[in-house]
C-alpha cells in the first residue's frame, strides 16, 4: 500500500475526485499534521474509508527520543517493515523575547533527515555503516520525518524550517526518491520548505553529483570531504577509491550555485588524521577556484571507535589558518554530545537494548 505522502498534490488530484478534495488532503496533512484520515473532518465518509483502504498515514513510529540540554532532540522512528532510521531536530537559535514580553525572534530549526535504511559507502567513522545496507527511503518515509517532528514539537505550519539531507544513508544513491522528496517538500500547498532552505550533503558520488548540478533544483550543495589526500580518504570512505576527491572537485565545479551561496564542505577533524597545517595547506589548493565555505567538525566519538576528538586548540589553529588564507571557514558548533547525536548512535542503543 502506497503512503499518501508519496504524492505530489498535482499526482493526488489524479487519484482523488473531484480534485478539490486533494487540496483539502493536504491542508490535513501539511498544515494540520493529521496523524488518521478519521480526522480529516471535512472530507466525506465514503472518501475517507477509500483513503484508509488504499492509502497509508501512519508510516512510522517514534521508539526512542532523547534531548539534550542544548535543546537538540535526536528521533528514533521504527518504519512499517520493523526497520528504523534517526531524524535530529537541531535548535539552532532560540527565541528571544524582549522585556515586554513581546518576541523580537522565533526559534530556528534545521531538521537532519536519513536517506536509507543504514548505508553502503562505509565510511569507518560512522556507526550507521556498521549494520550495512538495508533498503532505500520511500519519498513518503523523507517527508513523514519533518511532519512527525513538526507534530511532535507543535511546530506551526508556516514555520520554516531548514532541512538537511545528512542523516543515515546517502541521499544520492538513493537519488529518484530524493529528489522527488526535494519536490513535495517545496510545494507552497505542504510543507513549502523553499529550497533554497534544502541542503543535499553527500559523501561524493560525482556523477549523481553532476545528474543532480543538471536539474538545477536550487537547492544547496554540501560535500563530505574529511581528507586532502585519496589515500586518508580511502580510509575513512571507501567509496573513495571509485570517486576520487579530484572527480569530485570537477563535479563541484560544475554545479549551478546561487550567487549569494557558497558550497560547503564539510570536513570531521580527527586527531592525528587530517588535523595538521600541512593538511590545511592542501585544502587551499583543493578549493581554489571554488566559492565554498569549510564547516569544520569535531569528531564525534561512541563506544569502540579508535578515532579520537581533536583539542580545541588545534581545531583553532586549522581554521584560523584557513581564514588567514582568505578561505571562508568556521567551527561547526557540536549539537547533542549529551545524548546519542551522531549517525546510528540511537539507532545501535536501540539494538543492544541500552537505556
């Protein structure tokens, strides 16, 4: 049975008559966050039996939540096959709220959806390559993440919110649902998440990366980078050795950017690994010419890994280097390093049964 999130508006008012309807069904969904069709009031009885017939709402589950103290709260959702994959609700700013009590700013959120049911590039710092792949995210499964948090958070509708492609899997290898997902997100009718608010972080496929540049979909491109070198970053992304860092510097080149943005690259310090200034150094000339921004990252450690945070104080002076070099940069700030924050964290405690 298909999920009815799996349609654009437009598919849906091929499916339901008179078309009208379609609009109602997505004001439940989108701007109501409707958990059941039973609630969708203004709809007839005959029509609501026929969606509970032949389409699914309630995809998935929330099994293990936890939050932490900056605000940052991690999701487990269990899908319809028993699978389960993590989203992160990240706060990024808080509201403020002046001394009369009026508020000068809303919070603002950036959701991390997961691509896949674990993952094939098997990256060695990441938990999620452990349990390997599994299956591919339906388009349904990418948007019932953000309306379940939005739901669960009583997000309001015309809340923007920004989303990020980085959870579990990579989002271009599973690149026809996401893409479609990308779609439905931005609809003005749903969730009408602009795009430009859409950012796809990949480990680098280069030519998913090129087919995606193509599309000029508009949204923003980041690359897991995390090495200078083919022969560190065949270590932690095997994946590497079929697209290597300079097939990937070509694919960037040739994406469509817009002109107020930058691509980023994100780079996960590990102590001993790529930390060094010579390392810096090699980053400048493999970003010349690009108009990119660094995110550097600390490495986020859990149980068994034999990769070790870096100091403050080397993560300063490699970003402090890069800046001096003209190179925009920054320090990504950590978000829920009290709670279970990085890639299959929650997903593995669930699995070994730890509270």
């Amino acid at each position: 049975m298909k999920s009815i999130y799996d349609y654009t508006l437009e598919e849906l008012k091929e499916e339901v008559k008179p078309a009208f309807r379609a609009k109602q069904i997505y004001n439940w969904l989108y701007k109501k966050y409707a958990s059941s069709f039973d609630e969708m009031k203004n709809l007839p009885k005959d029509l609501i039996e026929n969606l509970k017939a032949n389409y699914d709402i309630a995809i998935m589950d929330v099994v293990r939540k936890e939050v932490s103290t900056d605000g940052s709260i991690k999701y487990l959702f269990k899908l319809r096959d028993g699978h389960t994959v993590e989203a992160v609700l990240l706060l990024m700013k808080k509201k403020k709220i002046n001394e009369d009590g009026v508020v000068e700013r809303s919070e603002k959120y950036t959701v991390c959806v997961s691509s896949q049911v674990g993952c094939k590039i098997g990256c060695t710092f990441c938990l999620t390559a452990k349990g390997g792949f599994v299956r591919n995210l339906t388009v349904g499964e990418y948007i019932a993440q953000i309306v379940n948090l939005k739901r669960d958070n009583n997000i309001p509708d015309n809340k923007a919110v920004n989303i990020v492609y980085m959870g579990m899997g990579e989002p271009l290898d599973n690149y026809k649902n996401f893409v479609s997902a990308v779609k439905i997100f931005s609809l003005e009718e749903g969730l009408s998440i602009n795009r430009r608010r859409q950012t796809v972080s990949t480990s680098g496929l280069s030519s998913k990366i090129v087919k995606l540049g193509e599309e000029n979909l508009g949204i923003q491109l980041a690359i897991s980078l995390h090495a200078v070198d083919d022969e560190l970053r065949s270590e932690l992304i095997p994946m590497n050795k079929a697209y290597n860092i300079q097939s990937i510097i070509d694919a960037v080149k040739a994406f469509p950017v817009d002109a107020r943005k930058k691509v980023m690259f994100e780079y996960l310090v590990i102590k001993g690994k790529n930390d060094s200034i010579q390392a810096a150094q090699k980053l400048i000339q493999l970003l010349n010419g690009i108009k990119s921004k660094v995110n550097l990252i600390y490495f986020n450690p859990y149980p068994g890994t034999t990769y070790e945070r870096p100091s403050v104080e080397t993560m300063t002076k490699f970003k402090d280097y890069l800046i001096d070099k003209g190179l925009l940069c920054t320090i990504r700030e950590s978000k829920g390093l009290d709670i279970s924050a990085a890639c299959g964290q929650l997903k593995e405690k669930d699995v070994n049964g730890d509270s």
